[in-house]
C-alpha cells in the first residue's frame, strides 16, 4: 500500500462523505437487513441500504423479496464497477 493512501478499495464507484455516525444507523436498522449488509460485497452505508430497502419493501411487501431485491441492486452495481 503506497504512504498517505487510504484504504478505499479497488472500485471506480463514487466515494461519498459521512454526515452521521454509521455504527448508530447500523444498530438502528432490523436484524435481517444489519445480517445482509454485514455480508454484502460493496461497502454499503447503512443509510443507503435502508432507503434502498424500504423502497423495495414498499414494492414489494416483503421482506424476503426486499432483500432479494438489493441483491440484485447490489449485483448490478458490481457489473458496472467490473466494466471500468
């Protein structure tokens, strides 16, 4: 890791400053989506992922298919990052 680097990862997605404290949105967040999140590839914020999941929930109206959902959401932004 080259000196002054900071530990970003390797994508070309958009990087976007905190406003809030992350840990207090995670403990915030339901069980199952704080389960999915701490196994989802991309470095999501927890704020994200409940506007994104609550937007598929009200599609939806589940919360299996919600989460299916953000997979998928997920799965496309990694093809996009993998085209760069």
């Amino acid at each position: 890791m080259t000196v002054g680097k900071k530990n970003l990862g390797e994508t070309k997605l958009r990087k976007h400053r905190r406003t809030s404290d992350p840990m207090k949105e995670f403990d915030r967040m339901p069980k199952l989506l704080r389960e999915w999140l701490t196994g989802a590839a991309l470095p999501w914020a927890p704020k994200s992922v409940c506007r994104a999941y609550n937007k598929a929930l009200r599609q939806t109206g589940d919360p299996g298919l919600a989460l299916r959902q953000l997979e998928k959401l997920q799965q496309q932004k990694l093809s996009v990052d993998q085209k760069f």
